[in-house]
C-alpha cells in the first residue's frame, strides 16, 4: 500500500520510518511525503493512482489541508483515496469540517502509531 504523507513539519518522515521500519522493509507500506498541499497535489498530479491513502495535517502554510481534501475529493473519482486527516487542533470545526468535505478518517497529535498502524492495516 502506498501512503502520502502530507506536512509542513519535515521530521515528519523520520518518524513514520521508524514507527514503521518493519512495514517499510516488509514492502507492505511505502511512503512518500509532501511538505505543502500544493506539493501534494504535484505528486498526485503525476502518480494519480499510486497513493491510495493520505494522511494530510491540517494547520499548513499555503493550501490547508482542508483545501487539499477539498481538491482530492473533487478531481480523483476513480477511485478517490481514503484520507485521514490530522491535526494538533482537535476541535469540532475543523472535525466537522473535514468529515462535511468527505475525509474518512481525524487523528489528533501527538499521533498515536499503534491505533494508527491499526487502522491502515485494516485497508490492506
């Protein structure tokens, strides 16, 4: 399964490495990140139907990550990639917001990996 990370924060990729070393090495999840909601939809742009999971954070500089569900949710049909939304704020705005603007998953930070590892091996 191949997951996008989407976050501005760039230590971000470190720490899905090492929480999912096994799965990486295993060659049951490949990962790729983006830095901003623009970079994001680049990626997607060129490797439509290679990411079939985002996890996307919310709070970005340029396009949110809301905007970025927005955009996913509108433009890739066949078939749209499940995305998780993530975000330190765990507010029921943006939780609404991103659910109304069809996300399928909210996790809040600091994320937990084990519930996390969870639910994406049910998508497997």
């Amino acid at each position: 399964m191949k997951i996008l990370v989407v976050d501005d924060e760039r230590d971000v990729q470190t720490l899905f490495e090492q929480r999912f070393r096994k799965e990486i090495k295993s060659g049951e999840m490949l990962f790729a990140f983006a830095y901003s909601g623009e970079e994001a939809l680049e990626y997607l742009k060129t490797l439509s139907h290679e990411a079939v999971l985002i996890l996307s954070d919310i709070n970005m500089p340029g396009m949110s990550g809301l905007e970025l569900l927005k955009h996913i949710k509108q433009k890739f049909e066949k078939p749209p990639p499940v995305v998780m939304m993530i975000t330190a704020y765990g507010d029921d705005e943006n939780y609404n917001q991103a659910m109304k603007l069809g996300a399928n998953d909210f996790l809040t930070k600091p994320l937990d990996f084990n519930q996390l590892k969870e639910k994406l091996k049910i998508l497997i």
